[in-house]
C-alpha cells in the first residue's frame, strides 16, 4: 500500500470521529413524558411481557434487526494473530458493511481470549441479546469447534463468515465460470491449495452443489492431503483421498479447477499450463493471489480468473453474502442458517450475474460495460438486486427447511433499505 493510501485509511478512521459506527435513537426522548415510557416507570411493561414469553422480545425491544461482530483476533484477515483490540476496525467495518447494504444494526465485540472454551462461554452468555450472531477473524481448526459449539447451545443463527460467506460466494462464482467452460460441477476435478477454514467451507458447499469429494484434492503446507497420512486433524482428513499424487504439481495435472486459499505466487505458469481446456481459477489469497491475473492470462488465454481483489474482474467479496444472508434469516426469525440456507443464497448470487446489468451498477463502476462471461461470473457487491435476490431466497429457505419461526414476510421481496420492516 501506497504512503498516500496509508494515511487516508488512517484518516478516515480517525475524522470526523473516530471509528465507522454510532448508535442513534428510534423513538421520541424530548419530554418528561418520553423519558417516563424509554425507562422508569413505563418500561417495566415490556420487561413484565418479555418475562412471560422470550419471544416478545422481538416485538418490544431491537433484537430482531441486531447482529453482532465477534472475534478474538487470531486470525485478523492476512495480518495474522494481533490480538482482540486489535481487530476492532475490522469488526466495526464489519457492522458499517451490514448497515449500509442490509439495513441491519450491528455492534462489534472483541473477546480477549484465545481459549475456545473460554470465547464458547462468553458469546454463549449475551447471545440472546441479539438476533444473530457473525464471527470473524478466528483461527482454524479452533473456529470450527467454537461455532458448532455455539450453533448446538444458542437459539440464534451463528454464522462464521470466514468460513460460509467465503464459500457461498465461491461456489456461485465456480458454478457460473464452469457453465461457461462448458463444464459440470459434478464431473469438474478440483485442487485445493490451503486446507484452512475458508477452503475446507468452500470445499464442503461445492460438494453440497454437487461435486463428488473423490474430485477434490486439497494441499497444505505439507502436500496433497491424502489416505496415508496420519498427521491430519478431524477437519482435513474429512477430505483425504486415496492418491499417489504428493505435489501441486502432482495434483493440478489435468485439473478442471485451481481454487487458492493459501499465499501469494504459489501457482506457477508452468502449473497453470498443466490444467485442463478453459481453466478456472480462483486465487483468493488476498492481497497479493496465488498467481497474478495478468501472468495467468499471458500463460492461458482460455483461463476464467477470479481474485479476492476489487481492481480485477471477478472479486470473490464477502459482502455478496452476508448482509442478505442475515438479513433474511432475521426476517423469519431462523434458529440457524443451515445449509439449505447456504445453498440457496449461492443459487440467488449465482443467477443474478445472468441478468441485464442495471445502469446504477454501471455507472457506480465508472461506466464499465459488463455482461455475463468470462470477465463477470459474479455480481458486483454495489448491486442493490442484492438485497432482495439473497435475502429472498434465504428466508424462504428458511421456512421451507422447518427452521423459521415465522412465515415468509409478506413485504417481500424487498427492493431497497426502505422495504425493511
């Protein structure tokens, strides 16, 4: 990053004051009156109501349109373990991103704590207070036990997006670039560079989309991960397959599908050249992938490319999901977000790209005139179809999956900020 970049991501956390979130009033507080209704005497009412059934809550109080941001800071985006102060910025620009594309209020809470148990306790303890909960920036293999931990034990949806919102977004992108190879999910063979939280997610929905998990091999540091070895944990050795193959070099001969979750310049071009015809590749190691879209394209003109960066096209970006995601399941008040809930939002992202690009988008992309292809597998994240597409479809999921504890709202589907009820 440029000096000049620098400091204007300082100042803009810094002015005109400092942080990206603020809390603001919802109703009258001018009067005596007022003041006697917001607290004492006249909010023991609500108190006495929500006593005699939790879920008054929802009509009473803010819960249902109110997400937390949690983590404990070890593994704050590619900075690594810096400590839970340390990723508040990012939990608070967390919150701004689901306020601004979703309309859902949002507060960030750092644990200071590396324990699982010990974050298990705390988030299980003020769940209620919200209507869902996000984690972020928590390291594998702790962070899959935290969040099934707190999936079994709390009554609202959990929902690491490291994890799923990673994989829901690369999953409708991949299902989109191998409809344009002229490929299927289901006989498209895949290699995994990174064995972490995001790729074993990613990995788990494409397998849930349809791919067969003997087409997926998955590397880390130490190569494929395969049958034989016996220094795999729980989560890779749900992925190890019986292959002689050792190597990336090894594994990417013949491969429809490189998806990078790892470091920077780990794919060579010579690696590349081994794949199949029409190539996808997805280098998500951000900032710098897994190999360069300019040296991928030089190597194979036929390759369908995607990074996790906002300056190529094809931006694999979290916030295609989450903000819907939530604010779907908070409008039925889901007790989860399951995996038809996943799928269906991959779908929702998946089929929008297929649509005629509204001006708006164009005109918030300087003009750039896109269509459906090799240059645009997946929607732009200023899309306000967005809101209404995903939502949509994760909410009626929801109820079709039995975990609703409403009906499918009938004021959607939503068209903007201002539909939110």
């Amino acid at each position: 990053m440029s000096e000049d970049m620098k400091k204007a991501a300082l100042d803009y956390h810094a002015y005109p004051k400092p942080g990206k979130i603020s809390v603001e009033l919802t109703t009258a507080a001018e009067t005596s009156r007022d003041l006697s209704l917001a607290y004492s005497p006249g909010v023991a009412e609500p108190v006495r109501e929500i006593a005699k059934d939790p879920e008054n809550a929802y009509k009473y109080t803010a819960k249902g349109n109110l997400v937390a941001v949690i983590s404990n800071g070890s593994a704050i985006l590619g900075l690594g373990n810096l400590g839970a102060l340390a990723s508040k910025p990012v939990m608070e620009g967390k919150s701004l991103l689901f306020k601004k594309f979703a309309g859902v209020n949002s507060i960030d809470i750092e644990v200071d704590s590396e324990s699982p148990q010990a974050f298990i306790d705390t988030v299980k303890r003020i769940a209620d207070t919200f209507g869902g909960i996000n984690l972020e920036d928590i390291k594998a293999p702790e962070c899959f036990e935290i969040e099934k931990a707190l999936i079994e034990t709390c009554n609202v949806p959990i929902f690491h997006d490291d994890q799923h919102g990673t994989a829901i977004v690369t999953a409708a992108g991949m299902l989109n670039a191998l409809e344009i190879a002229g490929k299927t999910i289901e006989e498209a063979k895949m290699v995994c560079l990174g064995a972490g939280a995001a790729a074993i997610a990613c990995s788990k929905l494409l397998i849930s989309c349809g791919m067969k998990p003997e087409n997926i091999l998955m590397l880390d540091r130490k190569g494929v991960i395969h049958s034989n070895r016996d220094d795999l944990n729980q989560y890779k050795a749900a992925f190890a397959n019986d292959t002689d193959k050792r190597t990336l070099d090894d594994a990417i001969e013949g491969a429809d599908v490189f998806l990078g979750l790892s470091g920077p310049d780990l794919l060579k071009p010579e690696q590349l050249a081994k794949m199949a015809d029409s190539p996808v590749v997805f280098a998500c190691s951000n900032p710098d992938p897994e190999i360069k879209p300019e040296l991928a394209k030089q190597t194979r003109s036929d390759v369908i490319m995607a990074t996790g960066r906002s300056d190529y096209p094809n931006q694999v970006n979290n916030v295609l999901g989450f903000p819907f995601i939530f604010r779907g399941a908070l409008d039925v008040r889901a007790t989860v977000i399951n995996e038809e809930m996943k799928v269906a939002a991959v779908h929702a992202i998946k089929d929008l790209a297929k649509q005629p690009i509204p001006e708006e988008v164009i005109k918030a992309y300087g003009g750039e005139q896109m269509t459906y292809g090799r240059e645009y597998i997946i929607p732009k994240p200023m899309d306000s179809r967005l809101l209404g597409e995903v939502a949509g479809a994760v909410a009626k999921a929801a109820v079709d999956s039995g975990v609703a504890k409403t009906p499918y709202p009938e004021h959607y589907p939503l068209k903007s900020i201002a539909d939110i009820k």
